[in-house]
C-alpha cells in the first residue's frame, strides 16, 4: 500500500507525530493543542505525509473528519511505536518511580482525586502525574495508561483492566424532584457535550421514553452534576461520581440505577509495565471494590 516509501522520501517524524495526533483524538484542534502548534499546521503535516505515502489518510470536512482504511491501518502501528519510544526515553531518565496517568477530566475531578491520598499514603516513593484526557481518546503519548469509562467491547483487550462496573441514574436535587413532583421526564434536562448519548442509553436500561424536548448543554459531566446539586434539572451521571451525593441525600434518583455494559477501566501503553503501574492497578482495584452498589429501586423523595 505505501510504494513511495522505498523510492521517495521517508515521511517527517513531525508529520507521522501529526496525523497520530489527529487519529488518536478524533480532532485537528486537539492534537494541535497537544502538540502546542496550531491546527494549520498539523493539517500542512498530515498533507504532507498524505503526498510522501501516495494515499488519503483522512476524509470528510474539517469538523468530522474519518479515518480511511490506510489511516486506520496506519494509526495503530504509529500510537504502538510512539509510545514505546517514550516509554524508552522515561526509563532513561527516570530516578525514581514515575507514574505518568491521563484521566477524562469527571472521572478525575469526581472520583480520582478525592481518593488518591490513600494512594499516596499507601506508596509515597511514587510520584504520580495526572494529565487530562481527551472525552473520546483512549490513549495519550505521554502518559503510562489512561483511566476512561470503556465499551464492553474493549474490555478483553490485553491491556485493559476494568476495575469497576459502570451504572447509570438519572439524579436531581431534593428540591428539584419536589417542584417535579418526583418526576425526573417533568424536571429539565441536563446534559454534556462529552457525553451526549447518556440519556438516550439511560432511558432504554431503564424502559422510559424520553419526551421531545430541549437539553440544557454543559461542557462536561462535572459541570451537569454540579448543575444537578444546584437544582438546576436532572442529569444522567454514573454511580461512581456521584456515590457519596446520593447516600447524603444531596441528590436523589427516583427512577434508581441501572447497569450498562460499560466499566471504568485502566488502558495500559503497550510496553508501559512497571512495579508504579502495577500497585496503581492494584489500588485502582480495590477501590472499585470498596464502591457500594448503586441503588435499583426508586429513590423516595422527601
């Protein structure tokens, strides 16, 4: 498929950095971000590595771009090789234990980082470094692992370890559900813009039909669950975020939890392991252990 690359020029590690930048978060915007350039110039690169290998990488307008079957077949390999030369250059220089973890911003506001002192107190010689993941990537170049929420159908891959199922309730707080009546459909809806299935997949786990009406946008799901505490609607959230809101009574769901297919998980870098990786797995586990389960009855309003 790549001719070119035996008797042209070899493509720019800038330009292969470019195009798995964009693969890898779904964005022009993003992987500019992530590579502090600007968008113009990593689409000048992917361009350009368009021309060497002689095939289209990406397809459609700027604002949804796909992956064409040599893009798909290319990015893997360059996410694989990528990280492996960064996993090397950190062994290098590595002293002591560092632990580099990117998380979707939710899942570290509301659930990581109120926990991770015990993980700290558990193991102070390691060093841990968080960085924000992208909503809809499931790897970053300078991270060890990513801890994401994961479909069932990543989770046989190797380098993937659930350690905690996924529930979702519809939530609202107390006076919210008592101006609805102790109907969530009456209360206005919130939603994220990362996660804008979440109520469509809520209401088919938990038989409801949702009415034809408008969603208030956030940014992010920590944003919509800090609406939903100041009583602005109701919002879609996971069990773990929202755990200890709900057993205080800050916010109630009157149609309870339901299990999806879904789990939080750690995604390791392929040939990331290390003793540091290794105890935060383990810690990740059983702190995934240590959740309650997630209420399935209706929730009684006061």
């Amino acid at each position: 498929m790549f001719q070119k690359l035996t008797s042209g020029p070899a493509p720019s590690l800038n330009a292969l950095r470019a195009f798995e930048a964009v693969a890898r978060t779904g964005k022009v915007t993003l992987a500019a971000e992530e590579l502090s350039v600007t968008p113009s110039a990593v689409s000048r690169q992917v361009k350009a590595l368009e021309a060497v290998l002689g095939v289209r990488l990406l397809s459609g307008p700027k604002h949804r771009l796909e992956l064409t079957t040599a893009g798909r077949e290319l990015a893997p390999q360059l996410t694989d090789a990528f990280g492996r030369i960064h996993a090397a250059v950190r062994g290098l220089r590595q002293e002591g234990e560092d632990l580099h973890v990117a998380v979707n911003a939710s899942i570290s506001v509301k659930w990581l980082i109120p926990r991770l002192p015990g993980f700290q107190a558990r193991h102070p010689d390691i060093r841990l470094h968080l960085t924000e993941l992208a909503p809809h990537a499931t790897s970053h170049r300078d991270a060890h692992a990513v801890v994401r929420i994961v479909p069932a159908s990543r989770l046989s891959d190797p380098n993937c370890a659930a350690f905690m199922r996924n529930a979702l309730g519809a939530v609202m707080s107390p006076a919210c559900a008592a101006r609805a009546e102790g109907d969530l459909l009456k209360a206005p809806r919130l939603a994220a813009a990362t996660h804008p299935e979440a109520w469509p997949v809520f209401a088919e786990l938990a038989g409801l039909e949702l009415p034809n009406v408008a969603e208030r946008p956030f940014a992010h799901v920590h944003f919509v669950m800090d609406a939903a505490l100041a009583g602005l609607g109701a919002a879609v959230l996971s069990w773990p975020l929202c755990v200890d809101e709900v057993r205080s009574g800050r916010l109630v769901a009157p149609a309870g939890f339901h299990r999806s297919a879904s789990a939080f998980a750690l995604l390791t870098q392929p040939g990331a392991d290390s003793r540091a990786l290794r105890r935060f797995r383990d810690w990740l586990v059983e702190e995934g252990a240590r959740t309650p389960e997630p209420p399935s009855a209706q929730v009684s309003v006061p």
